[in-house]
C-alpha cells in the first residue's frame, strides 16, 4: 500500500498544478450555444470515424509497412474504428500481428489524441454553461487541448518511457537466434510515443498484444510507476479544471474527496482480496502467497491489484496483469469502477459522468424535502431530469442487455473459454468495458468474430455519444435559468453533507442496477471456492 500512496499522492498534488494550466488554456472566450457546439462536435467526431475506417481499410497499400501487414475483416475495421473514436480503445486483435505503422501512428495514435480531446472540450463546454458563459467553440477547445495540453506533456511521458527501456523505432522486426537455435522474429517499433497518450489520454490500447505486461510497452518498476501516474494524472486534473471554470473550487475539492475515496476503497479491496492464493492452489501442499497467477513479477505483487483499480476507474483500459486470472472478488473491483464510471473517470467524460449523478442526487434530496432542487442556484425541473436520467440509465441498458443477448445466444456460448460463473463473467465483463468506453478484456474470450465485433462497436458508440450530449442539452437548459438567491433551505454544494449525497447516490444507485449480476458472476464464483 506504500506504493499505491505514493502514486496517487503525487499524482493528486501534481493534478492540481495541471488543472490550473488546463484552465487557462481553455477558458477563452465563451461565444456559442450548445446546439452549435453540438454540431461541431458531430461533424468532427464523423470525420474521425471516416478517417480510421479508411486507413484501417487501405493499410497494406500504404507506406510505413515494413512487415506487410495485410488487409483486415470488415467486421474488425468497424470495431476497431469504433473503438478508438470513442476513446475505449476495445482491442479484437494484437497490434503487432495486424497492424502496420502506418495504422497505429496516423489512424489509430491520432485519435488517441483527438479522441481525448473531444472528452476535454465537452467537459469545458459543459462547465462553462454552467458558470453561466457561452458553451463556446468545440474546434477551438479541441484544438487548444491537443496543442497546448496532450502534445506537451505527452512528449515528457514519452521521453521517461524511452529512458527506462521502451522501444522508439521505425525499423521493423528483429531476427533473433536462442542458444537452443531457434529463430525468433521480435516485433518492435514507434511504442514509446504511442504508449504516452495511449495513457495520458485515457486510451488504454497496446501498441502490442499484452498490452503493458509487454516488456517493451512497460519494462520495469519506474516504467510502471510513471504510466500508473499517467493514467490517473488527467482525469484528477480535469476536477479542478472544472472548479475552476465554475468559480467553486470547494465545490470541485468535495467531488475530488468523493472520488479519491471512493478510488482509496476500491485499490484498499483490490489488494486485501488478491493478497490470497490463487483458487487453483487450494488443497495442493504448496507454500501460501499472494495470487501471482497472471502477473508481471518484475512490477511486485502490489502493482497488479493498483494497476487494475486505477486503469478501470479511469475509463483507461490498458493491463499489466491478466484481470482473467484475478481472485474472483478482485475482479469485481474492477467491475465496480466501469459499473460505476466516475471515479475520476476517463479525461473529461468522467467528471461529465458525475455530473449526471449529482444531479440525481440533489434532484432526490430536493424531493425528500419538499422543494425545487437547485445545483449551482438554478433549478433543476424535469427537463432536465428527464435527459440526465436517461444518460444514467444507457449504461446499464448496454451492459446488461448485451450480456443477456449473448449469454443466451449461441455467439457468447461458443466464444468463452470457461465454464460458469467465470464464463458468465468474461461476457459480463466484455460489454461491461465496452459500454464504459474502458476498453480493457476479462480474457478467455473469442470476442473476433462479427457477432462480437459488430455489438460491441454498437455499444460503444451509443455509450460514448449519449453520455456526452444528453448532460450537454440538459446544462443548455439550465444555463437559460435565473440563478436563485441562497436562503435556509438550499442544499449548498461545498460542504461534507453534499459530498455524502453524491457518494450515497453512486453507491445506492450503482448496487441497485449491478448487484444482481454481481451475485451471478463473481461472487457466485468465490463462493463456490469457499464451499469446496
């Protein structure tokens, strides 16, 4: 637990430094509605999903192929488009089987950055309606945020990253000859660049197959420290960007206390939970220890359980361990953070998610009294509600729907690799991630086939869009409100007893939607090991 204080004790310090930089490189002048905002932010998110289609479509007639990488199935093209538009970075393939330079740097680290981008802008659009400004211009806000924010300091991770080992090439494969003498071809290549926003940027995909476990994406303990940082660093950021923008820092500081501990909780289970022995070992006369089954030993067994916590939290995705193979209670932690989407969250939409549950929180406390809920000193009536609580309720409507339809059909059956409640819980899993835009795998799943590829991509484009515009229209609406003065009974947003509404709205809310399908996939798996 040192490590994991450490980490995120410094990443927290660090966040408040740059989201006061992120503040004032985008609070520029607030012209425009939020229906223009909206447009603009269709057309460019149209734009980016044409762009990647064609690459991905064309790669093995364009430059930057030295292996000959060859064409790829139609049904992974729309997927794996998909994917990166929305920041999930779901991944039905291995990097360095399928795809060429060209793809990963000009297709698909492009909208690593432009893809965290647009999270960035919507946040920014949302917090300075609002504060009552104009929602201001999206090409502007992505513009400024790619320029003066990711570029910058994703250029310092990727310098870091080289330093500690991880590979800044554009030759292709290496011929390798072992002392057995077998010839082995080393895949390698731009990774240190494609790693640093694939981090930053709440991204989460593996230039490589393993994703972080790889030695060359993540070789040793100070390449692990500095892409655990990365990972969280944006996302707290965006907080106090958002306190910012609003003029209500004490506002910001107690959604921040919420969300710290609610990641201090998850990361405190995560490692009490993996610190027992792997249920294959049980009844074997071997020494007791830790659960090392799929981890990296070179990270130490208590950056597995941090990793899995904060790369799920965020709506990051990336793994240095293989969550597949996690106790059956620690894989519910994960779980937890894409059930619950916002804590931190990915680089804008998280704070957007909790947007949503504060709202429902103060709309649920101004109906337990007997008043108009307020948030900021406008009115939150039902229009509002009505548009917030269908952004609220898409998530579990993906999740569970998906796993429904393929936990009964012959193309979620014939895809998992285990029996039962683990096998339940690798669907579960799957659409769980793709519908948080998280973008991580459970594993032990044949997920690249069209019945996959084609409902997970719908899923994360509806999980990505709906979330972020609905919120959007509903601040539009707000915003066109008088603020009310203050009086006796107004639910202010600075104070401990606000922070344990927005906490009891997650937690209720979250185990009212989740808990069943909990019971039906991890927990019925560990207590089916406790009863042998």
């Amino acid at each position: 637990m040192i490590l994991a204080t450490l980490i995120i004790g410094v990443s927290a310090i660090l966040s408040w430094l740059l989201g006061k930089y992120m503040a004032y490189i985008l609070d520029t002048e607030a012209e425009g509605t939020w229906q223009n905002y909206l447009k603009q932010f269709a057309v460019f998110n149209v734009i980016m999903f044409a762009v990647c289609f064609a690459v991905l479509s064309f790669q093995q007639y364009l430059p930057l192929n030295p292996d000959g990488k060859g064409a790829l199935a139609a049904d992974l093209i729309f997927n794996t488009t998909a994917s990166f538009t929305t920041n999930t970075n779901l991944q039905h393939y291995s990097g360095e089987v399928s795809m060429s330079y060209f793809s990963q740097l000009f297709a698909l680290m492009w909208l690593q950055f432009v893809s965290a981008a647009t999270g960035i802008a919507a946040l920014a659009a949302l917090s300075r309606g609002l504060s009552g400004k104009g929602f201001g211009n999206f090409y502007k806000d992505m513009t400024r945020t790619v320029l003066y924010i990711l570029l910058p300091v994703s250029c310092v991770v990727a310098i870091l990253l080289i330093f500690t080992g991880v590979p800044m090439t554009f030759g292709g494969t290496v011929e390798a000859h072992t002392l057995e003498g077998a010839i082995q071809n080393i895949a390698r290549g731009p990774a240190a660049a494609f790693i640093a926003i694939k981090q930053l940027g709440s991204n989460g995909g593996g230039f490589f197959g393993p994703n972080s476990a790889h030695p060359f994406e993540n070789p040793n303990f100070w390449s692990n420290v500095i892409e655990t940082m990365s990972i969280i660093i944006i996302p707290m950021s965006c907080v106090w960007m958002f306190g910012r923008f609003t003029g209500k820092m004490r506002h910001a500081a107690v959604i921040f206390g919420v969300m710290l501990l609610l990641l201090v909780l998850k990361i405190s289970f995560a490692s009490y939970f993996e610190s027992a022995p792997a249920g294959a070992l049980t009844g074997l006369d071997v020494q007791p220890s830790s659960n090392l089954e799929g981890k990296e030993l070179r990270f130490g067994t208590s950056a597995a359980p941090l990793w899995a916590t904060v790369t799920t939290s965020t709506s990051n995705g990336s793994v240095n361990n293989m969550h597949d193979s996690l106790n059956p209670l620690t894989g519910l932690v994960p779980l937890t953070g894409m059930w619950l989407n916002e804590t931190f969250g990915g680089v804008g939409v998280g704070m957007i998610n909790m947007f949503i549950y504060i709202l429902t929180g103060v709309f649920i406390c101004g109906m337990m009294v007997g008043r108009t809920p307020e948030y900021l000193g406008r009115k939150v009536e039902t229009q509002e509600m009505k548009l917030v609580l269908l952004a609220l309720l898409v998530h579990p409507l993906c999740i569970l729907g998906g796993t429904a339809l393929f936990t009964i059909m012959p193309w979620g059956a014939q895809a998992v690799h285990n029996t039962g409640a683990h096998g339940f819980t690798e669907i579960l899993y799957e659409f769980t991630s793709a519908s948080a835009n998280n973008g991580s795998g459970f594993e032990g799943l044949g997920d690249n086939t069209p019945a996959w590829n084609i409902a997970t991509g719908v899923v994360m484009l509806i999980s990505r869009y709906v979330p972020i515009v609905l919120p959007l229209m509903a601040v539009g609406f707000l915003s066109a409100k008088k603020i009310s003065p203050d009086t006796s009974g107004t639910l202010h947003t600075d104070t401990v007893l606000f922070g344990a509404v927005i906490l009891g709205s997650i937690i209720f809310i979250g185990a009212l939607l989740f808990m069943p399908v909990a019971v039906l996939g991890p927990v019925s798996e560990y207590m089916a090991g406790a009863l042998k």
